[in-house]
C-alpha cells in the first residue's frame, strides 16, 4: 500500500492541500479566470459538496465543487497519477452535477452551464498541449452542440506557451514543481498567494489531524477493496484448476489496486490456468 505523504510535505498537487487551498473563494475564483481566460466577478466554493466523506461508499471525494454569479458550476479535481477512464469519470462528474440540479428543482432548460476540469500531472492526451477542451460537437456538420458541457483537461507538462496565457503556465508550473514548488519564486503574485495559503494551512493543527483522519479512511477504503478484488480474482480463478500456491501468494501480497484490477479482466478472458499465469 502506498505510503502516506507526511502532513508537512504536502503541495499543491496532493488533492487535500488542493481541496484546503480552494476552500478560500478567491483562490478558486482566480484559478477559474486562469483556466477559462475570462474574468469572472465572484464564486462560492460549495462546502458541503467538497472534499468530503460518503459513508455509504466508504470514502472520500477530494475534488472542489463551485459556482459564480451566473450559476455556472464547476468541479475540479486534481490528478497526479495517470488514469485510462478519466473520460468517462468526466461524464460522471457532469451528470451528477445534472442530477443534483434537477433533484433540487431545476427544469431541463434551466440547467446552468457545467465545467469538468481536471488539473493533470502528466499528458492526457500526449498531444503536447497545456490545455485540452471538449464539448460535444456534430460529427457531420461540426456544429457544437449548446448543452452547456465543458470537460477540460490542464496538463502540467505542456510545450505550447504561446497557444495560452502566461499565467495559466504559471499555475501549471507551480504544480508539477512538487515540493521545490512551495517556496520556488514563481514571480506571479497568485502563485505567491497560493504558497502563502498552503503554509498557512501547515500551521493549523486542527488541518492536520482532519488530513490524518481523512487518510485513515482512504487506506481503509483501499484494503477493503484489494480484499474485495482477491476474493473476486480468485473466484473467477477457481473453475480453471487449482491455483499454485506461489500464484495465490503472488495475488494475496499485491498491494496495488490498478495491477488487481487488470489481473480480474485478464482472468475474464483467460481460457486456462496457463494462459492467465502467462499473461501475468
């Protein structure tokens, strides 16, 4: 299992100093303007929608739920590991939004205009841009369709400076930086404020024992669900034959959750003992 961060060594890039830092509305707000390249007079970061616990599931929802004058709303996440289904947790992200809305008494015309964004550590698309935008647009004519739904991906690893503003690749930087990025003088005064703001996070006792509470329930969320993913793996396993024992041990001390996972669709189609063991 991955070993916790220490509370001190936190940065931006640990999605609960990023949750912490975005809690203030005007680190928000100025992100946004960043993203979208437009100004943008006030947000409110929804408290009770952000970095928050589902008891049902067992876990904790780390990215920043927000909306600004005009009612559009926002969900940014940040990502620092690479994940093949960040399209599809983006659709996620945007119906659940819908759903909210809807169940809190919106009419379909009245839905407000939603931004998925999501601030990655890595190249999403491998295309070499800062920042990726999708909306749904008509395959025959090119049209966008006007359903107000933008997915947008940042990219901390960009080589294209001149296709966006100085400031935005500013933000980026300071997150890939990592460490070295909480005292680094960015020379931008947002940057500078977020650094201030992530120090003084670091000086609240009471966000310390909230991150060490909040990580205790992600590890547990973990384990259950590696248990969860043995138990399953060896089950699909079972009707193939009897497992070696150096296989069973092999499954039972693996740690990582991705690796789990492939093995379970790799015994879905697995047509013997052999073939799963070979393609281990």
């Amino acid at each position: 299992m991955k070993q916790t961060r220490k509370f001190q060594d936190l940065t931006i890039g640990d999605n609960y100093m990023f949750g912490s830092v975005m809690m203030e509305n005007d680190n928000c707000r100025q992100l946004l303007e960043r993203v979208l390249e437009m100004p943008i007079s006030r947000v409110e970061v929804i408290k009770e929608k952000s970095m928050i616990y589902h008891p049902k599931c067992k876990g904790v929802r780390l990215d920043v739920y927000a909306k600004d004058e005009n009612n559009t709303h926002y969900d940014v996440e940040m990502q620092l590991l690479k994940r093949d289904a960040l399209p599809k947790r983006s659709r996620y992200y945007h119906s659940q939004m819908d759903m909210e809305l809807l169940t809190s008494g919106a009419k379909y015309e009245n839905l407000p205009n939603t931004y998925v964004i999501f601030i990655c550590d890595f190249d999403p698309f491998s295309d070499g841009k800062y920042r990726y935008r999708f909306r749904n647009v008509c395959k025959e004519t090119g049209k966008i369709l006007e359903d107000g739904a933008e997915t947008i991906f940042l990219n901390t690893r960009g080589k294209n400076p001149d296709e966006v503003s100085e400031e935005l690749v500013s933000f980026l930087e300071f997150v890939r930086a990592g460490q070295d990025g909480n005292f680094e003088d960015f020379g931008d005064t947002y940057v500078t404020r977020l650094q201030n703001t992530i120090r003084q996070i670091k000086e609240n006792r009471g966000k310390e024992r909230q991150y060490m509470m909040w990580q205790d329930i992600i590890d547990d969320a973990k384990e259950e669900g590696r248990q969860v993913m043995i138990k399953l793996l060896r089950d699909m396993l079972s009707p193939l034959g009897t497992l070696p024992d150096e296989i069973i041990q092999q499954i039972d001390q693996e740690k990582d959750l991705d690796k789990l996972s492939a093995w379970v669709k790799l015994a879905a189609k697995a047509e013997s003992l052999k073939d799963f063991i070979s393609r281990m």
